[in-house]
C-alpha cells in the first residue's frame, strides 16, 4: 500500500534495507534546490535506520493522500515575500481550503528555511506547521526555522527528528545512533560550495547596454578549468563576493574602530571584506542602533513597530547611512560581530549552455548602483564589474535548477517570458536547442525601457532567428512610445497564438522580477486562457494548475 510507491527506489548499491516498520513520507517545497536536497538526505537516513521514506514534491502530494499516511516530514522553502516555492502552491491551496479533510492520524514535523532579512521569515513553513496543527495532526518535534546558512540547524533538526521517528517504529528499526551523518553525500554531491568555493577566473566583463540607459548590464564568462563543475541550461551559479574595502573602511572610521583590531583571528577590515553583510544592516543592528539611540527617528520607528514606514525608510539606505544618522553610536568588535549577518553568495541565473559553452559560465547581470550623494552599490553585481583585477579569482559554486530546463522532448515548443535580465537562463535555452538540433518552436518575449540602449544580445538573438532556432521573438520596450507595453502587453495582443502554442503542448517559462512582473504575466496567462478556451476564471485556474503539475508552467522569479 505504498503511497507513492513508485517513488520508491532502491539504488542498486544500496543495502537491501529491513522490512520497513513505519513509513515517513518525506514533502519538501523548494524553490533553489536546497529543500529538495535536505528532503533527500532526510530520506536517506531514515532508509538506513530501518524506515520507509517516500520522497515527493509538496505537489504531487493531495490532501486526501496525506490523511492515508501516518507520519510526514515536511521541508519547505519560502520565496519572494513569504509565499510557496513554486512547487507548493497547489498543495497549499488544498491544505489551507475550508473544506480540507481533517488529519488526526497523522504525526508531522516540520523543517522551513528562509532569509531573516525578510519580515515574514520562513513564512511558509510556518504557515504549513499551523495549518497541520490546525487540522489535528501531530507534532512530532517543532519545527525549526533556517536562515540563508541552513546546514548546521537542518541537519543537526535532521537528525533529531530521524531518531524521534525511529523510536516511534513498533519494532526493529535501528538506534538512532545509526543514522548516518548526512554531511558525507553533500559533499559527494556538491563537492564546492559555500565554505569551499571554486577559485574562477573572469575571463569576460563586457556592459551589454549601451550608453544611455538607465541600466548597466553585462555579460560575464567565468572559467571552470579543472574544477569538474558541470552545469545545465538553466541552472543558477553562486557567487561568492567580497565587500568593497572602502565602504569597509568607512564604516570602522564613524565607529571609531581601528581597521587593524584583531577579530578572532583575523583583523577587523579582513572580516569586514570577506566575512559580514556590510551594506544592509540586519534587524538585530537596526535594534542595537535604536536602543542607543532612543531619540532617533529609526527608534521612533522601531518603537511603533511601524514596518511600512520602516521599510519606506530603509528603502536605498545602507548600513553607513544608518550609523550616520546616529553618529554617537558605538559599537566594540565583538558586538559588531554579534550584529553582523554573515556575508552570503549571490545566485544568478546561468545565461549559457554546456553545449555551446562547456568551459565557461556565462553570466548576464545587472550592476545595481544608486544613490547622488553617495554611491550605493550592490556587493556582488559591482564586485563582479568593478573589483576584480586579472589574477583575481572569484569563488563559485552550481546551484542546479532541475526544474528551470528545457524539455526532454526536443518536439516540444517552448515560450519564454525573460524582459530585462530575465533573459538569462533564456539565452542559455536558445544555444542549447539550437546545439542539441531540437526542432520545437522557440518563442521569446522580451523588453526594457529603450530598444536604443536596452536591447541586449541584439545580434546574437537576430542571427538564432535567422537559423530558425529562434521561432518568434516579441519585444516589449517600454519607454519607446506614449502607452507603456509590457511583455504581457504582447502576450494579450498574440492570445491566439499563445493559446495555440500552450494547446500544441508548449513549455511555459517565465525569468525576471517575482514583484511585479511575474504576476502580471501570470494574470495575462489566465486571461489568455479564459478567452481563448472559453472558460470563466476558475476553469483558467484549473488550467493553468493542470500545466504546473505537468511541469509546463515554470518560473525562475526573484
Ligand atoms: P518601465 O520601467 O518602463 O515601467 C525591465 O525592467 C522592463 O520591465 C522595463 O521595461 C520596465 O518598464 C518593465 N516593467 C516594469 N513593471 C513591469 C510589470 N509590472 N510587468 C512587466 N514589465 C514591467
């Protein structure tokens, strides 16, 4: 009576396990990788202590299917501003409705990773850990909240909760000391990562915009050499950045501190360049600075705890701005230290693919930098544009994106929705149908402000639709006429095109701005569908849920 049985596969290598005493689905939501790969090492080590474990997306999973099972462990990422990963959606929506069906029987934990440097950090799992309460499951072990540096929590929370489930099998099932430690297969798996990052050389710093615009965006191409790094069109590389040393100094100089102070080990500048957030202050030095200052306005604010307003005034301000509006504000190196999140790799979407370029990442990124006064700079966009000198390495690791690929099937007809530098993983599709002689039509959408300055890859795009690899292309410039015309602009003005495409069993692939953008074009998908299949707005649902679960609705949105 396997709950997705077919799920559960046994690699040949593996020892023949026990006659399973108790069966633990294992659900994860994730919207990068890394609540799958959790999800699958909880597997793992459930597997070897003598448990079933049955791996699945939150998706594939209906409610009516959880009230069958016994125990569930779900792990889920949050994304955007607390919603579902992508691949949780329908789930949620099922589980949350008034009518969901009651789950006394099962006993569930919980495990959610988020990024503390939102207000509704790991919102997702939250709300799923409540929701299952609510419905009369049981919690087994609470629930534990990861920040952006996961591993050590979810693997420590892993762990615990394989040796409470183990104890809860009526029989058989091994000790707890068993369960192995899963720290070996992520290094099996992900040999660079964030502690060990692959030294790369920028072989390529190009701008793509031209003169005049109000963007600068550009294209890379980072060497893997001999790192045996192998990538997919599609997938997102992680960039480990340094801080700019002169933002560094000045933000020891308003705190009085000298850059040569010893750090732990190391002195105090070299931990600020290599080691800390430095330019968005975290909540808890927004605190700090509060409470020392009590007649600030940021005091003021926190007091209130007035978010919208406090947002409104974080809005283009960087931890310096703070601090010099606070200029009495002291703090030693170890409160600074204290205060300070640890500095994170950026992930961008790849812009290349392994067919065509199987030596070189290729990256398309928009350098962010704003401000009169004083120049704010994104850390990683302007360490890759300005920082980096020739004997330079730059730290990298894959960040694989199963989900963002194209189709197996070569026949199959792909639409990609990519304006500004949502056109990355795009770029990288084109060359890879193009290499791989796929025969289905590939239609893109892009668009910016200005055709002039902002039409990046302009040739290269023109010369795949000469080769008829590129099938259609529609553009969207927004700034070029009176009436603003979106990529969704177009996407209504070709609804029966689109319609077609979609019914001929296209891919539907959307790249860029999760704000705004991403739920404009999915609110033109649904009228789209409406009108041209007839339907009313619960049918268009239903059918665009229908091309999510089909893997045919698929989003890398940020
Ligand atoms: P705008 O800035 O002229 O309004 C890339 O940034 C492009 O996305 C720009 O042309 C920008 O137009 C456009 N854009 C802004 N808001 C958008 C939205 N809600 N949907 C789609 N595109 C949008």
């Amino acid at each position: 009576d396997g709950f997705f049985a077919g799920l559960q596969m046994r690699r040949a290598d593996e020892p023949e396990a026990p006659v399973a005493t108790l069966t633990v689905e294992v659900l994860y939501g994730t919207q990068t990788g890394n609540a799958a790969f959790l999800a699958e090492q909880l597997s793992a080590s459930l597997r070897t202590s003598g448990l079933g474990a049955n791996l699945a997306e939150l998706d594939a999973v209906g409610v009516e299917q959880l009230a069958k099972a016994t125990h569930v462990v779900v792990v889920t990422s949050t994304y955007g501003e607390g919603e579902m990963p992508d691949d949780a959606e329908l789930f949620w929506e099922a589980l949350s409705a008034e009518d969901a069906p009651r789950l006394e029987g099962l006993r569930y934990a919980v495990l959610a990773l988020g990024d503390s440097g939102y207000d509704d950090f790991c919102q997702a799992g939250k709300l799923i850990d409540l929701r299952l309460e609510q419905l009369g499951a049981v919690r087994v072990a609470p629930r534990a909240d990861c920040d952006v540096d996961f591993e050590e929590t979810a693997l420590a929370w892993s762990a615990d909760v394989a040796a409470i489930l183990a104890a809860e099998a009526p029989e058989g099932a091994a000790a707890p000391a068993s369960v192995p430690a899963p720290v070996a297969p992520a290094r099996a798996r992900l040999p660079w990562n964030r502690r060990t990052p692959y030294g790369s050389r920028l072989a390529v710093n190009r701008v793509l915009s031209r003169l005049g615009s109000a963007k600068e965006i550009r294209h890379y191409e980072l060497e893997l050499g001999d790192s045996g790094i192998e990538y997919a069109a599609g997938d997102a590389l992680a960039v480990v950045p340094l801080n700019d040393p002169a933002l560094a100094r000045r933000i020891l100089d308003r705190l009085g501190l000298r850059a040569g102070d010893d750090a732990d080990g190391a002195t105090l500048e070299q931990r600020m360049r290599e080691d800390w957030e430095i330019r968005t202050p975290s909540k808890d030095l927004i605190a700090a600075i509060a409470e020392r200052d009590p007649e600030s306005e940021l005091a003021e604010m926190v007091r209130r705890d007035d978010r919208e307003a406090m947002d409104s005034w974080l809005w283009g301000r960087d931890l310096l701005d703070l601090l010099e509006a606070s200029p009495g504000v002291r703090f030693d190196p170890v409160e600074l230290a204290g205060l300070l999140r640890p500095l994170q790799a950026r992930q961008y979407s790849i812009s290349s693919s392994p067919l065509q370029s199987p030596d070189r990442i290729h990256l398309t990124v928009a350098s962010v930098r704003h401000g009169d006064d004083r120049v704010r700079e994104g850390v990683c966009s302007t360490f890759l544009a300005d920082r980096l000198s020739d004997d330079d390495l730059v730290g990298i690791y894959p960040q694989p994106n199963a989900a963002f690929s194209v189709p197996d099937d070569g026949e199959t007809p792909i639409v990609m929705v990519g304006p500004g530098t949502g056109i990355a993983p795009f770029r990288g599709f084109l060359h890879e149908r193009a290499e791989s002689g796929a025969t289905g039509g590939n239609w893109l959408f892009f668009g910016d402000q200005h055709r002039a300055t902002d039409f990046v890859y302009e040739e290269e795009l023109q010369e795949l639709a000469d080769r008829g690899v590129l099938t259609r292309l529609d553009l969207a410039f927004s700034r070029d006429q009176a009436e603003k015309v979106y990529v969704q602009t177009l996407m209504r003005e070709r609804a029966a095109e689109l319609y077609a495409w979609l019914e001929e069993g296209a891919s539907f692939y959307v790249c860029g701005d999760a704000s705004r953008m991403a739920k404009d074009v999915e609110r033109a998908l649904l009228d789209v569908v409406a009108q041209q299949g007839g339907v009313d707005a619960d049918g268009a649902a239903e059918y665009l849920a229908q091309l999510k679960r089909e893997k045919r609705y698929v989003r890398d949105v940020y």
